[in-house]
C-alpha cells in the first residue's frame, strides 16, 4: 500500500492526477489504508501526501488549526477540520508540511486544538 501511495504523490505533486482519476483509485479500494495514530512516522518528508480511511473522534492530542503538529491524532484533527464527524468515516488526504514556527490552538467542530511553539514535524488535511 505504502508504494501505492507513493506513486501516487508522485503524480499529484506534479499536477497530473485529476480529482476524478483519485476518486477512482480510491473507490477500487487501491489508495486509501486505515490512519495510523499520527504521523510521525510518516511526517519526515516535506511534500509527501497520504490517502487515508480516518474515523473521527473529538479526545486526544492535538496541537495546531489548520497545520497540526506531527504527534496530533489524525482522528481527531480532522473533526477539527470539518472533514469528518464523530463517529463517522471519511477518506482524508495529508500533506506533510513544513513546520511553522507556532502552532496555534483554537476550537473547531467541537474539538479543541491547543497552542505549541516549535516542532519537527508537521500535516494538514484536505477533503477527498
């Protein structure tokens, strides 16, 4: 799955995968794989996007609106972010980004991000 979604930043980053032929592979089930926890282990690459299945939960850690730091629950940063509700499934796309140098806190959703100053690594989320 992992050289999947490789392969498949490769082409998106490049601007030559339309949103219809994403829909595709992720409706084939070729794409999207469960979110982990967070994204430090993925969070090194600045510029790499990931296809994710993520169900939305409103408790955990989550520092950042917008761009959250890499350690954030993906579940709950994307009740956050409005792209999916507690207890529902939606397929999210993250991008690795380059960390600000503050992270701002600010409640969303229901959910509530805090503030944190400088971290390492850093994602944001986008609707599928």
């Amino acid at each position: 799955m992992k050289v999947v979604q490789e392969l498949v930043a490769y082409f998106d980053r490049r601007g030559q995968l339309s949103k219809k032929e994403v829909r595709q592979l992720l409706d084939k089930g070729y794409l999207a794989a469960d979110a982990p926890p967070h994204m430090l282990e993925l969070g090194s690459s600045v510029g790499t996007s990931f296809y994710f299945r993520v169900r939305g939960e409103t408790e955990g850690p989550l520092w950042g609106t917008d761009v959250y730091t890499g350690d954030s629950a993906l579940s709950v940063a994307a009740v956050h972010a409005g792209l999916v509700k507690p207890g529902e499934s939606a397929v999210v796309k993250v991008s690795v980004v380059a960390p600000p140098a503050q992270y701002h806190g600010s409640l969303r959703n229901g959910v509530t991000s805090h503030d944190f100053g400088r971290y390492g690594s850093a994602y944001r989320l986008y609707a599928v």
